[in-house]
C-alpha cells in the first residue's frame, strides 16, 4: 500500500491533466486519473481561454480521484506562465483571461522602451523578451476600465488555486515569468511597474514553491467529493519549473529541453546570470525551485505542427501525430529549414502556408506534403536547440555532457533522435510526464517526504518512469553543414 497520496492538477496549452501519485518507499507512482483538452475561444475582443470550463473539469479531476477512495494529503496546480485573471474588490473575476497569442500586444514592446530603455528591463528582470509577457499584455490594458476595476492580479495557477481554496498568493515561479520580477530580489520589481504606469496595488505577496495555500473551500470539497480540509500546496506553479524539477539528473552537467507546446532550452544556475550576452541571445533567467535559477530559450517547439495538424485537420485531412511522425521519418532529409522562432510563427493560423512564405523569403524550396513540411519543422527544431545550447555555455561557462528531454515531445522519438545527431550530445528522454511529476514531488518536499532537489531527483530515478537513450548518429560534418545553413537561414530571416 502507498504510505500517501497526493494529487496534481496540470494544465497545458492542448489539454489538461490531473495526475495521482502514489508515494511510498522513495518512489512516486502515476495514475491519470483525468484528461480534458484546452481549447481557446475567439471572440470579437479577442483570443481566449476558457477559464470557466477548465476550473470545471479540474473539479471533474478532483471527483475522479476522491471517489477512487484514495487518502489524497495535498494537491497541486501548475499551468504555462504569463496568462492572468483580474480580481475585483469582492475577489471576483472581472473578465475572462486572453490568450497569450492574442494579437493584441503588437506594438507593446516598443511602449515599454519608450518608458524604460529594453537593457534596464533585462538588466532588472533578466527575462527574455516575448510579445506574449505579462508586461506586455497589461500595457495592452492601459485605459481599460477592466484594469481600473483590478485588486488583484492572479496567474493562471494561482486563480485556479483561489477558486478552489478561496486563498491569493502569487507564487514565485510563476510570478517570475511576467517580466515584472526583480531577478535578483524575486519580489516584484515596484520600479519598474512605476514607470511602466501599472497599478502597483494589484501584484500581491510572492509565496515560494511549497507554500501551504490553504485548505478546499466546504463548497468545493462537498462538489467533488474530496475530504474537507484537504490542503493546496503551491507548488513550482510554473509548468515549465514543475518539469525542471522532475529532470532525473545525476550532476550539474546537464542541459534540458522541456519539450512540449513550446520548447524550453536551457540549463539550471545557482544565481540568474544577467549579461548582455544573454540579452542579445534572448535568454530568461526564470525562478526555479530551490532557489534555482532556470536559464532557457522559449524555442517555438512543436506548436509549429499542432498548427500544421490544425489547418489540415480544418482541410480535411487528419492526421495523428503518430503518423505525422511515421511520414516525417520516411521523408527525405537535408530539405529546407525554418527559423522556428521567427515571429511569423507565433499566432495562430495557416501554419502550413507560413511556412511555405518563410521558405520562399528565404531562398529555399518549401516544403509540400505533410511529411516533407514535419520532416522540415523537426529538424529545424533540432538545429536550433543546438544554438540554444551552444548559447547557453558560452554565456553561463558550462557544458552539458547530457541533454535531458522531458514532457509530451519525449513520445516524438525521431525529433528525440534528431536532438541528439544535431545537438551531437547524448541524449535522455523522459519522463513523459515530468511536469505532473515535478509537481508531486514539491508536495511531497513540502509536506516533509523529501529534503533537498537532489534527494527529489534521485526519488524521481527511483521512481517508474521510462527513459529512452539516444547516441548521436548520421555524420557529425553533415550536421555540422546543416546548423550552418540554419545559421544562414537565421540571419536571411532577421534582415
Ligand atoms: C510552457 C510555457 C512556457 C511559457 C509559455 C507561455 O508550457 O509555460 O514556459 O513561456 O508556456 O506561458
């Protein structure tokens, strides 16, 4: 029998999960109890998430779960970062959160250099700069009687958080990713959102990961069915932070790819490291767990096929991403290569024909059918995790002997192969569910179980999780061919 159980609730771009995991001998067993997709909404004033529908069926999750007559000790939530709710002065939401692809952050970045020069933001915040940032879609705000209604400003975790415990806190992985942070301090950099003109009043407390939120709400613990007084932990909120924690590495030596919707390149530090290097390379220094900092690239990942899947799904043609996988490996390779990262590519829409019109600009030919377009996005995505990392070392100084590649894109087995032929580094996938995982384990720290980040890493090795190895393969000249033409192909792109 498991000595406890605990329960996360992990929400991603495509769908959401919630994950029990039972603990006992050092080791955590998974068991999803409940999947639901995520899928946003497009109204007049914009692209949405369907925050309403979401709370519902993480309840659905939490129902599942008690009724399988587990003693649950605590539970979890962890999302993607930047996206927020506004709480008005009786703590209710006064409209429903956008999307972070929502268009209508254009423009923002350069309103926010007009008040504060870009090397001062980096320099305060270390964060990269994305149109997606908090910082941008506040500024997007400005003059909205939405944001002077505003008490209280929640990231998608924490307001899922207080729906279920009735308790605000903004908890410090996540509040890391607004691009409002003091990297070095990890409060709210009150500075900055002086001249950003933002209501100060609206960022509360910052609580770190393991911080006991409060207990379920009577009305929600009767819904679902759950023990009264079960307790919430905020955990590494973060998704991205949950996941960093569950990389079953045995040293520092290691870089990791948190592969999923986006994909995330970095390493881990002891401090941020804020340069100007890392500012020309558009690198974040994200709050980790433990006191980490986590250094990484937003790399475009493989949204770049869900919305390929997407436009051709709306064509008519439906493909699993098993079988996309099976014709991107009968593919030819060698064939054009993409920056994944250029902004074209970020909204959503015709990704297909985006990706047409890149090749065009950039003197190649494109891609047709849809395993030549896969093929295409893999291995541009490969490519550029070995700029990624290359950046990452000579910035920070390290050398990553392993590259560890967790979440969904484990299952992607050819771009785990091509990961490792491009990057020309050892490769270690899984787990699969790493972010579910690393958020069980920070509530198992919090409640006690497990000391430090190393002793967490060495339960998730014990733990039943698969991981796959993959060698470097193909010849290292060829590959060293293609990083050059991405180079190129980087450079044509930017100009
Ligand atoms: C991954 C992630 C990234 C973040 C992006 C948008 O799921 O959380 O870390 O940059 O989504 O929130």
């Amino acid at each position: 029998a498991a000595e406890t159980a605990f329960l996360a609730v992990d929400l991603g771009a495509e769908s959401g999960r919630v994950v029990l995991g039972r603990f006992s001998g050092g080791r955590m067993a998974l068991e999803e109890v409940h999947r639901f997709p995520n899928v946003p909404v497009r109204l007049p004033d914009g692209l949405h998430w369907d925050v309403l529908w979401i709370v519902e069926e993480v309840k659905n999750g939490i129902a599942r779960a008690a009724n399988d007559g587990e003693r649950i000790e605590s539970l979890g939530v962890d999302s993607w970062g930047v996206d927020f709710g506004l709480l008005d002065r009786d703590g209710c939401l006064i409209a429903n959160p956008y999307h972070y692809r929502d268009p209508r952050t254009e423009g923002m970045e350069e309103r926010a250099f007009d008040r504060m020069p870009r090397e001062e933001i980096y320099e305060t915040t270390g964060v990269q700069f994305m149109p997606i940032n908090t910082l941008y879609q506040l500024l997007a705000m400005e003059g909205s009687p939405l944001l002077q209604a505003a008490q209280t400003l929640l990231l998608i975790p924490d307001l899922i958080g207080y729906w279920l415990t009735g308790e605000r806190a903004c908890e410090f992985t996540a509040a890391s990713t607004t691009q409002l942070c003091d990297a070095r301090s990890g409060g709210w950099a009150r500075d900055l959102l002086e001249k950003m003109r933002l209501p100060g009043h609206i960022f509360g407390e910052i609580v770190p990961p393991g911080t006991q939120l409060g207990p379920l709400l009577p009305a929600v613990a009767e819904e679902t069915g759950a023990k009264g007084g079960l307790p919430v932990t905020s955990v590494a909120s973060h998704d991205t932070a949950s996941a960093v924690v569950a990389v079953p590495a045995e040293n520092e030596n290691f870089a990791y790819i948190s592969s999923g919707t986006w994909s995330l390149v970095g390493v881990e530090l002891p401090k941020p490291a804020i340069a100007p290097g890392g500012m020309h390379a558009n690198f974040t220094n994200e709050g980790g767990f433990g006191g980490t900092t986590r250094f990484l690239k937003n790399v475009m990942g493989l949204w770049l096929l869900q919305e390929c899947r997407r436009t051709w799904a709306r064509e008519g043609r439906e493909y699993s991403y098993e079988e996309l996988a099976r014709l991107a490996q009968a593919a030819p390779g060698g064939g054009p290569l993409l920056d994944p990262d250029h902004p074209s590519f970020l909204p959503p829409g015709d990704m297909p024909g985006r990706i047409r019109r890149f090749c065009r600009e950039t003197r190649q030919s494109p891609p047709g059918e849809p395993g030549e377009v896969a093929r295409c996005v893999l291995e541009s995505l490969a490519l550029k995790y070995r700029w990624s990392l290359e950046r990452a070392e000579e910035i920070t100084g390290r050398r990553a002997e392993v590259v560890h590649v967790v979440g969904g894109g484990v299952r992607n087995t050819l771009l785990c192969q091509l990961t490792a032929d491009a990057t020309r580094r050892p490769v270690r996938a899984g787990p699969v569910e790493a972010t579910a995982l690393g958020n069980l384990m920070v509530q198992a720290h919090a409640r006690g179980y497990l000391g430090s980040l190393e002793e967490i890493r060495a339960a998730v090795r014990r733990s039943p999780v698969e991981l796959h190895d993959y060698e470097p393969m193909g010849s290292a000249d060829e590959w060293d061919g293609a990083y050059e033409r991405l180079r190129g192909v980087m450079d044509a792109a930017a100009h």
